[in-house]
C-alpha cells in the first residue's frame, strides 16, 4: 500500500507477493478510528489480497481475518516495520507449499538505508 517506509523503499506499491504464512494465531486487530489514522499517515504497510489483488477478508487469503486484510504497518517515521507474513523465507524449496514472486525486497531496503 506504500513504500514510504524504509524497508520498502524498493517495492512499489501494488505489487503483489506469495508470501509465506506459518501462523496459527495472531491478527491485526484495531478500531476503525485507528485504521483511518494508519491510512492516512500511510502506515499501512501490506494487505492480505485475492488472486485478483482485491482486499482478502476470506480465510483462504487473510488466514487469520485481520481487520481491512491488513497484514503489516509501520511507525509513524516509517523506521519500524511489523507484519505477520515471513518474507525471510523466499528461497528456492524453502516453502514448497508457497508458489510464485516470494522476493520482497525489505532486507535490502533497510540495509540500504541505514547503511
């Protein structure tokens, strides 16, 4: 949803990634007031999306039924980022289950900008 954040600063926004999930438990859960405000600071990171790219509030694609498919956000400045998803497993018959573009570029954002 954006890449004001450091650590996706080389993604862009729209992109779609097959990105592992290994939770049972946990969501995002917040008010709607909340998620007005993380919106319009554009501290919503990553949603949970369709095979079409539309907002998943089904459990096949937002397994834990986070609220608005909200899957990751981040601190105000854009420093801190938190998500559920583990885009650290993107090699190659690491997550055999998992097809498809598994290599979003957050590590190499970060180390970029605080290098």
């Amino acid at each position: 949803m954006t890449n004001k954040s450091p650590w996706l600063s080389l993604c862009n926004p729209g992109e779609i990634y097959e990105i592992p999930i290994s939770h049972g438990e946990g969501k995002f859960a917040a008010s709607e007031e909340l998620v007005r405000k993380l919106a319009a600071n554009g501290q919503i990171a990553t949603c949970y999306v369709d095979l079409d790219g539309n907002f998943a509030s089904d459990t096949e694609f937002n397994p834990n039924g986070s609220i608005c498919a909200i899957e990751g956000i981040t601190s105000p400045d854009g420093r801190v980022l938190g998500k559920m998803g583990h885009t650290e497993r993107y090699e190659s018959d690491l997550t055999k289950n998992i097809p498809g573009n598994k290599y979003q570029k957050i590590f190499e954002s970060g180390v970029a900008y605080f290098l």
